[in-house]
C-alpha cells in the first residue's frame, strides 16, 4: 500500500490485515554529496516500489523520512522514534526502516530490530529494464530478512 488516498482509505477498512509499514530513510544534500544523495534517493524509492507490489495488502510504505546528510545522524533518531511510535499507536505491528546509508549501522541497536539497510547499487547507468531485474533480486533478498523479522518479533 502507498501513501495515497485509495491505499489508505483500504489501509483503513483493513487495518487488521495491514500489520507493517515500511519508511524509506533517503538522505539529503545539496552540496558536495549531493549525488550520493540523488543515487541512494532513487535506489530506495524504487526499491520500495518493488516491495510494496511484492506485500500489497499487507505493508504499507509511508512517505520518505528524509534527513540532511551533513547532520549527525544521532540527532535523527528522536524524530524517526517519533514516527514509529505515532505508527504503533494507530495499530502497526511492525515497523521497518529501509536505507541504503551505511551511517546508520552505527547506530543499529539504538533502533530496535528494525533497521534494514540495503547497499545502494547504481542505477544512473542503467536501462529502466535492467534496473527493475536488478530490484526484484533485491527484493527476493528483502523478502527472507523481513519474513525473519516478522517471526522474531511476533
């Protein structure tokens, strides 16, 4: 499910059936990373395309939590905290944070269990063909960590 008016009006209807939502972490600059940021953006939101076709019905992808690349990544936390716990409070059972910065492996355990962080792979190069091949292998990798952590914290 998206974040859009129809996927949330059935994420409404259903909410006993929608029991994860996922939030894409993309990192922001405008300086000297600023296409770090671009390739690891457009990695993710279309890694999350991906997953949410492979979980409709039963994930919902909120709207990218995105954070300056320059501020540390410690101060981010109290707000992404917040999401989550503005998510649990309305039902979901399991919360997810998908990246592809490394950063926020320092931080790993400050996180929970729900930290998945994905290597970025580039994309600018690539033909929109062998990008989605290239994402729906990601994905059957995806599919075997979130399965396991949907067991673990059941």
């Amino acid at each position: 499910m998206n974040w859009n008016v129809k996927d949330i009006e059935v994420f409404e209807a259903e909410k006993t059936y929608i029991d994860t939502a996922v939030i894409p972490m993309v990192p922001v600059d405008f300086g000297k990373d600023i296409r770090v940021s671009a390739a690891q953006s457009e990695f993710i939101n279309l890694l999350t395309m991906h997953l949410e076709r492979q979980f409709k019905g039963r994930m919902m992808m909120t709207p990218s939590f995105t954070y300056r690349m320059s501020s540390l990544i410690d101060s981010e936390v109290e707000r992404l905290s917040d999401w989550a716990e503005e998510l649990s409070a309305s039902g979901v059972k399991h919360i997810f944070f998908l990246t592809s910065d490394s950063g926020w492996k320092k931080i790993e355990d400050q996180l929970g269990d729900r930290l998945i962080w994905v290597p970025s792979i580039p994309l600018e190069d690539l033909d929109e063909q062998y990008k989605h091949s290239i994402m729906e292998d990601q994905v059957k990798q995806l599919l075997n960590v979130i399965v396991q952590k949907w067991q673990k914290n059941s």
